[in-house]
C-alpha cells in the first residue's frame, strides 16, 4: 500500500508540537522531533512503524502520534538514566542543592519568614533551625491557602489541594504544584520506561496499552483551587489517547463500575493489547475479579457491537460509544472459548502479544500483585516502576525482575532524612543524613518536598538493602499507622502477611481475595468480654468454611514469625486470635464504602490492612458467613 508523505511530514509535526507540554525543566522537544524525522526521512519511519504494528485497526494519525510518543519519550528517558547514574555518584552534594532549592524559591512566604529562610545556607543550619514535622504542623496553613491566602507556604499558587488516600490515618490535604509533576515525569516515569525499554523489548512496539483509569471527582476550595487526588486522566490529551485502547468519551461515564466495563470491553476486542497499566495492582485484580463475573455480557456486547443496557450511562454518551462499536462474531467466538478453559493465564490467551503488567505491588498491593502472577497473568511480567506517594516521587525500580521490589532514592526529587526504627517513638527525633544510613536497617522516611512540606514524617517505613554507588536501595516495610499494638507488640503489615501466607497452603482449596485486621478494642461489646486480641477477616475462595483448627493455626503461624507476639500469647496478655471469614464481595464493597468516607479516587485507593474505624469492622462482622 502507498502513502503519501507530505500528509505524515504535516501530521506528524503537528504531533510533536503538541508534546511540547507547558512543564519546567523539560527541554525542547520539537528541535528532537524534528530531527528524528530529517535523520531517518519518513519512508524509513514508516517502514519502522509498519513492522512494530501488529493489528490492523489503526489510523495513520494515531500511529503516528504514538511513534513519536515513544521516539521522544524514551530519548528523555535515556537523558535522564544517564543523569540519574552521575546523581548517584554525589548524592550529598545533590540532596543539600534540592534543599537549598526548596528553602530559596519560598523565602519570601508567611512560613519562610517565620524559620528565617533567607539565612539557611546549609544543611545543617536547616536542621537546627526547623523541627521534624507531622501534618498537624500544616493543617492550619494549608486551610489558609485553601480559603485564597497567598504567599503562606508556598510562592506560588498551588495546582491542587491534593487529598492523601487515607491508608493508616485520615485523609490529610495537601499541596501539589508544578514542580511535583515535573519531578515524577523527569525523574520517575522517563526513567522507568527507559527501563522498560532495555528490560521488555516488546514494550518498544506499537502495541496499545489498556490503562485502568477512573476520572477522580474534583471539588473546589473557597478559593476555587481544585480538590481531590493527585492524579490526571489519559483523556486529558487527545494525543495519548492514541496509546491507549479505552476511547476519550468512555471516561465521561459517571460511576467506576460501568468506566470498569468500558475499559474491559474495548480491551476485549482488541486481541493485540501490548501493556495492560494502572497505578496499583490491586486496581488490575479488581478489574480482573470483574471480567470473571461479567465475561457473558461482555463478549455478547462484542458479538452484537453495542453496549449493555445495563450500563447506567446518559443518551447522548451511549451513542457515541456505540458508534465506536462494530459486530465482531469471530472475536466473540475466540472470547467465549478462552473464558471456558478458565482463568488461569487468561490475560496471555485473550492478549498473546501481551508482553507487560505495570502496576505497583510492592506494600499493601503485594498481596495482588502475587495474585495476578499466579492466576490472571500467570506467564506474564509485571512491573512495579515507582515508589511515590501523594508527596511526591521517592525512589525508582530500576531493577524490576528483582523480588521483593526495590527503589533507588531519586535524589533530586524530595530532600530525604532517615529516622531510626529504634527511635521512631522518641519525643525528639534525631533523623539521619542520607550520607549515614547502613545497610540492613530501617528507617522512617522524614522528607522536605517542592510542595511546602519541611522535615515532614512520612509514615513509611523502609528497609535499605544496599547501595547505587552512593544512594540507597530501599524495600518498603510498612505504614507506622498499620500496626497491630494491643501491648505494644507492633506486629507490621509484612509480618502478619507472611504468616497468612503460610497459613494459606494449610488450608486446602483456598484462594485468597483478601484481608484486613482490627483490635478487638475498636468492636467493644460487638465480639463479647474477653481478653485483647486480633480480629483477622478473610475473603476465600474455593472455602466456604473454616474449622477451627485451621483458625487457629494463623494465630500458630503469627507467633512462629513474631516472637513478641508469642511472648504475650504465652503470659496470657493477648488472647488466640479469631478469624471470620466473610461472603463473596464484602472487600468490594468495604473499599466503596472506605472511598465514599475518604473522597479518594479508584486510582490511589490502598485497602487499609488494620482497620481504625468501628463502622468499617462492624460492616464487615456483619457480612461473616463463617
């Protein structure tokens, strides 16, 4: 088939124009562009194009635009590893400069006046002149901005007042700028996927991704200052939209089951998905847990080329969704006989050019992740690229075959103190430099951000395992609120799931969905007079009863991995620990309830593994089957 190349050369520049983003700090991309296309001349791109493409439902703008995507995209990515590896090289020159850059670009605030900012020249005149601090230090001053005060901490206008997801405390406000995304595109994402360039060749095609993504309700501030999490939509620029399978207008749809369905339909019928993709594995189970349950009226919807009426969705949006849509009985045929063999491997049958899962698992995803390798995507690679949190990029996976996940520290992201796990309930905590830190041990990360927060406890503690020249590997440990502590044991959240985990091969049949714990405090009266002790709901399947024997031997294994627990077993001061097994979809609806109370988005939702609210265990009491 001929092309004219005039029309691509137009197109195509038009394209690279459009990646120009409006962001600090990032280069030119045009001069790149352009000399992308004079260097190899557009025949040769196109011939390149052709032989990375595998289906053939594609335009020529949309290929193209997703060619220059990654052309552009993975030069950045080189620029930067290359950059990351000279930062590793003097990481406390680099992490002394981000401060300096922090302090300097606020001097000029309420709070910079108030610590004297314009006299800080060094590290350590920061550290004795400001405190570690919690988020109760901000929350009055956050409220000021948030009512329309300028020039309190920040110098300039933040883009949103960001919402945390709440995982082991209430959901905190905090402020997201510029700079922050800046950060995580330059240092995070450019990275990873220059990683996954050189790890997964096949991530280099022009394969679509199915990206599992839910457009976060925003409200405004009294100063009309946008509301909610720090996450954007793919649909926000029509040129991404290019890469990925899910069309523009199915993200208008108003509640995230039937977003849910649109994702998996359109994915469906598309059998050379190259990359499915969302924030956190957990996302991709549910997604997968959905496509279980609903596969029939999916592949009908195939079959017939319309959408279900039982999606909840406006005239006007069905309509144009349905225009999308074509009969596809042959693909509906192969979809039925894939989803009768089962679901074990189904993402490789139902994609086989399938050659990437990018999601995190590393925390309170784990547990998913685990379960996607071992049932849905089983032979396919998953990828967990980033550490971050709502304050922004901590560390890069640049080792992503590696288990379990490891970080490297991007030193230019957030100025990073470490708090000694012995000293994490001292009254004044005495933090170290990144220059100080051991292998082998944990710390509480203490971090100064771009966004306003100055020697801010995270909550997160981690563990280093090693060193990148001179920056730290890390490996998350846990939430210091996601402790179980009826006597001051501190069973964290890798603990008791190891001790799950050795439970579950001693319960014949079992498939875990998942769990959570609460102290037997919280429910009071609700499980009777008895001494302290853990409540652990499950969610199986493949068991629909517990005996007590295999009740009882979760409590065995939690004392053979935590010898603090089994010391206050063995006195008597906790009580053996009881486990409920709850019905079919309580954690589903528990997570709808835990978003509704919180404000948080799908796309940053973590499930709490301890739960602090009564009405959160006294829900799922009351959905125990056994």
């Amino acid at each position: 088939m001929r092309y004219n190349v005039l029309p691509l050369i137009f197109a195509t520049l038009s394209i690279a124009v459009a990646f120009i983003a409006p962001i600090n700090g990032m280069p030119p991309l045009l001069p790149t562009a352009l000399g992308i296309l004079s260097a190899a001349g557009m025949a040769l791109i196109w011939r390149d194009i052709r032989s990375k493409v595998k289906g053939n439902d594609r335009t020529v703008n949309s290929l193209l635009s997703h060619y220059l995507a990654i052309k552009v995209v993975g030069w950045l990515g080189k620029r930067q590893r290359n950059k990351l590896e000279a930062d590793t090289r003097d990481v406390t020159r680099l992490q002394e400069e981000t401060l300096l850059k922090r302090v300097r670009k606020n001097t000029d605030t309420l709070y910079g006046k108030r610590y004297d900012f314009n006299s800080i020249k060094d590290v350590s005149t920061f550290r004795a002149r400001h405190p570690v601090t919690t988020y109760e230090h901000y929350r009055e001053l956050i409220g000021r901005v948030a009512a329309g005060e300028e020039r309190v901490i920040l110098a300039e206008r933040p883009l949103l007042l960001a919402m945390t997801s709440g995982t082991s405390a209430a959901s905190a406000m905090l402020l997201s700028t510029r700079d922050t995304n800046t950060e995580f595109f330059m240092q995070g994402v450019c990275v990873a996927l220059d990683v996954m360039r050189k790890v997964y060749p096949g991530t280099d095609s022009l394969q679509r991704t199915t990206k599992f993504f839910y457009n976060p309700t925003l409200r405004q501030s009294e100063a009309g200052i946008p509301i909610g999490p720090n996450s954007s939509s793919p649909a926000s620029s029509r040129h991404m939209m290019n890469l990925y399978t899910t069309p523009a207008p199915a993200f208008q749809a108003p509640s995230e089951r039937d977003v849910l369905y649109l994702h998996l339909l359109f994915a469906l019928r598309d059998p050379s998905v190259g990359a499915l993709e969302s924030n956190f594995s957990s996302t991709l189970f549910y997604a997968f847990s959905t496509l279980q349950e609903r596969w029939q009226e999916l592949v009908e919807d195939v079959e017939v080329g319309r959408l279900s009426p039982s999606l909840g969705l406006e005239p006007q949006l069905r309509a144009e969704l349905d225009r999308l849509l074509r009969p596809d009985p042959e693909r509906a045929e192969q979809l039925r006989a894939h989803f009768q063999q089962g679901f074990r491997g189904i993402a490789r049958r139902l994609w086989p050019r399938l050659s990437l899962v990018l999601a995190v698992d590393s925390g309170s995803n784990q547990i998913y992740g685990e379960m996607l390798r071992e049932l849905y995507c089983q032979g396919v690679d998953l990828y967990s690229p980033f550490y971050a949190a709502t304050e922004g990029l901590i560390g890069v996976n640049l080792w992503p075959q590696v288990s379990p996940r490891r970080y490297l520290l991007c030193p230019r992201s957030m100025f990073c103190e470490f708090l000694p796990e012995a000293c994490l309930e001292a009254e004044l905590p005495q933090p170290l430099l990144i220059g100080e830190v051991e292998e082998g041990q944990s710390y509480e990360l203490v971090v100064t951000n771009a966004s306003g927060l100055y020697r801010y406890r995270l909550g997160d503690v981690v563990k280093v395992v090693g060193f990148h020249n001179q920056c730290p590997i890390m490996e998350f440990q846990y939430r210091r609120g996601q402790m179980l502590s009826l006597r001051g044991e501190k069973v964290s959240e890798v603990v008791f799931l190891e001790a799950l985990k050795q439970v579950l091969v001693q319960w014949p049949g079992a498939q875990l969905v998942d769990y959570c714990c609460v102290e037997s405090g919280i429910l009071g009266d609700s499980v009777g007079g008895c001494d302290p002790h853990y409540q652990v709901f499950v969610e199986l399947k493949g068991l629909r009863n517990l005996s007590e024997e295999q009740r009882y031997k979760l409590d065995h294994c939690l004392q053979q991995v935590s010898a603090v627990y089994k010391s206050f077993r063995s006195k008597g001061s906790i009580g053996p620990m009881r486990v409920q097994l709850v019905a079919a979809g309580a954690f589903a609806q528990l997570r709808e309830r835990m978003m509704d109370h919180s404000g948080t988005s799908p796309n940053t939702f973590k499930m709490q593994r301890v739960l602090r609210r009564k009405d959160d265990a006294l829900f799922l009491l009351g959905k125990t089957v056994s």
